[in-house]
C-alpha cells in the first residue's frame, strides 16, 4: 500500500508540474504579446511540445521520481 501511495503522489507531481508548467509560459506568452500588440487583438496563445525527446521523458522521469521518494519517506517513518 506504501507503494500504490507514493506512486499516486509521483503521478500527481507530475500533473502538477505539467500544469504550472503551462500557466507560466501562457502567461508569459500573454504577457510579451500584450506588450508588442499593445491595441491589437490577439489569439488565444499555444505551443506544441514534442514528447519523443528523451529530455521531455527524462524530467518526466525526474519529477515522479522526486514525488515518489518524497510520499515514500514521509510514509515510511
């Protein structure tokens, strides 16, 4: 159970560094089109990440691990 535990909170680490992830550069992207189109109208922003990198799977990686240990040592003591 420790185990199905921690690998839910690594799961969620990962959803949630996804979605911060996101925010941030949507903002970012609001904001620096804001700035050069300051009276013009602009689309909603977007971008596209090409998931075959092995640097994309690497923090993926990187990210369930850190969630996992982190849930697994707080339940293990």
């Amino acid at each position: 159970m420790i185990y199905l535990k921690s690998a839910i909170a690594g799961i969620l680490a990962v959803m949630a560094t996804a979605l911060l992830i996101y925010t941030t550069f949507t903002l970012l992207l609001i904001i620096l089109v804001a700035r050069r189109n300051a009276n013009a109208g602009f689309d909603r922003p977007h971008w596209h990440l090409r998931t075959e990198s092995p640097a994309f799977w690497i923090l993926v990686l990187i990210v369930f691990a850190v969630g996992f240990l982190w849930e697994f040592r707080r339940i293990s003591t």
